[in-house]
C-alpha cells in the first residue's frame, strides 16, 4: 500500500439487504485489520420512475419515507459494525444518487470497497448483483465481495488463496493477497493452473505431464522468490494443476477465507466486463473474493 492511501478508509456498501450487512460485519474486521476507519454508505436514488401519481405534496411525503428507510438501514449498519469491532471509527452516510455512480465515487477516495454479493434489487436467476459486477470491473480500488458460506468470522486459521498467472496483472493481485495473509497471520496459497492449450492432440498421449507440471511449479517458484523474500512471516504453499483456473480456484476457496485475483488476465473473454476468471470465481467462490485491478491502490 502506497503512502498515500494508508489512511484513507475501508467504505461498504449498504442497502437493507441481508448480504450487505454480512459485507458489513467483513469490512468491519478488515477496518480494524487494517487500523482505519469504516464508512457506511447507502446510495438513495430517487428518479421519475419512483414517484407514485398524486398530488405534489404526497410524492414529497413519499420520498421522505424512502428517505427515512434509507437512514435506518444505514443506521443499522453502524450498530452491525460498533457490535463487531467497537474499537473501528464508523461513520454512516446516505448519499444521493445511483449505486454505481454513489460507490465509484467513493471507491477513488477508499483503499478498498467491500459489497455483498446481492442487493435488494437482484433479478431471480441472478448469481451475483450488477452493482457488485460493476464496481468489482471497473472500481478506482480493491473490491471485495463478500459471498459464500464462509464469509463469517469462524475461519481466521484458514489461509489466503491467490490465483497467478503470468499476465502484468498478477503483480498487483500478489501484492494485495500477501499483505492480506501477512494481516491475518495464516498462510497463502498460489494457485497456478495451466492448460497445455498449443499441444497437439496426436501429442498428448505421450506428453510426459509429471515432468511438464515439475516445470511449471518451478517457474512459479521463481516467480514468487521477490515476494517470499519481502514477506518472510507468510508461509507459502504452491499449487499447481492441469485444469482450468476457475475451477481450481472455486475448488480451492472451500478451505479458504479470501480469494484474491485480479480483473484482468491471459483468459480473457470478449464481452465480459471482468476477464472470464475473476467473473467465474465471483460466481462461484465459496467464501469472498477480492479484486484486484491493475493500477488500483491496494
């Protein structure tokens, strides 16, 4: 983390959802992880489409009633918060204005942005929210979204998972998942997962896959020996395996407590506003996942 941002604040997101005030719960933890303090933000849009017929006066007396729901959530939040890290300064705030413009807003002044991963506003079918989406690809910070069934505060021993690949992105997704570990005091793991994607099919019952996957993992080792040497108090393991990354990383998240991979890499699918990992894992992922764009002050 660059000087700079050391003292700028954790912020989530609220909207009277019960997945954000799990986020809430998380982000209070993290605030408190990282010594700085915690704000509670509720986006209230109010546009033409909101306004029920009447008289002026009855759409005034309705939007104030919005209003006062959109406080009291917030206002809940706070309590959600000063309950699970009393010592984390909260502030709550009702900011006018759409979700994504509200939350991108405040993202260029966070050092992180914490989300659930549905709002009340989620289609059925949906597996994760469009704001979630949209802040995780284009937030000014880290986001995390919080989803899964370990998003609670009973897995402090499991380790921090990273996935890597060999994409200018992995710098900033390794930078983060390192500090994240380092805070917490357990253990990373490097997922590395290949597809021998340019070997011909008349090849392959001869490849000798022992001796190609001994390859990769040693480049992987190489790849984080800076990092290992700058973190000596994070114990590393290396995972490598022939499949695909999401599933390796969704398999991986079972016994993890954060995901970390960033928005950008080599499989990237044309149309997605995420690269097709970090979209799969979000997902999927069984416990909350942190994304890291490239550029991003983490």
């Amino acid at each position: 983390m660059e000087v700079g941002q050391a003292h700028r604040p954790v912020v989530v997101g609220v909207d009277g959802s019960g997945s954000a005030y799990r986020a809430v719960e998380w982000a209070a933890a993290e605030a408190a992880r990282r010594g700085v303090a915690l704000r509670l933000v509720r986006a209230f849009s109010w546009t033409t489409s909101d306004h029920p017929t009447g008289q002026n006066g009855q759409v005034a007396r309705y939007r104030d009633q919005l209003l006062d729901v959109a406080r009291h959530q917030v206002a809940r939040a706070a309590r959600i918060a000063e309950d699970t890290r009393p010592q984390v300064e909260t502030t709550p705030q009702v900011e006018i204005g759409a979700p994504i413009e509200v939350l991108g807003s405040e993202a260029r002044r966070a050092q992180l942005l914490v989300l659930g991963d549905r709002g009340l506003g989620g289609l059925a079918g949906l597996l994760l929210g469009s704001v979630a989406v949209g802040m995780a690809a284009h937030g000014a910070c880290p986001v995390v979204i919080v989803r899964g069934e370990r998003a609670g505060a009973g897995n402090a021993e499991s380790p921090v998972v990273v996935g890597i690949d060999d994409s200018s992105i992995t710098d900033a997704a390794l930078a983060f998942a390192f500090d994240a570990a380092a805070a917490r005091g357990v253990g990373l793991v490097v997922v590395h997962a290949w597809s021998p994607m340019a070997i011909d099919d008349a090849l392959a019952p001869v490849m000798d896959w022992d001796a190609a996957t001994a390859e990769e993992d040693a480049l992987l080792a190489e790849r984080l020996t800076g990092w290992e040497q700058k973190h000596p108090e994070v114990a590393v393991r290396r995972t490598v395996v022939r499949d695909g990354a999401v599933r390796a990383l969704v398999a991986a998240s079972r016994e993890a407590q954060l995901v970390v991979v960033g928005s950008r890499g080599r499989g990237n699918a044309t149309g997605l506003l995420l690269g097709s990992v970090s979209h799969g894992v979000l997902h999927a992922s069984h416990c909350p996942v942190a994304i890291v764009r490239s550029g991003t002050d983490s």
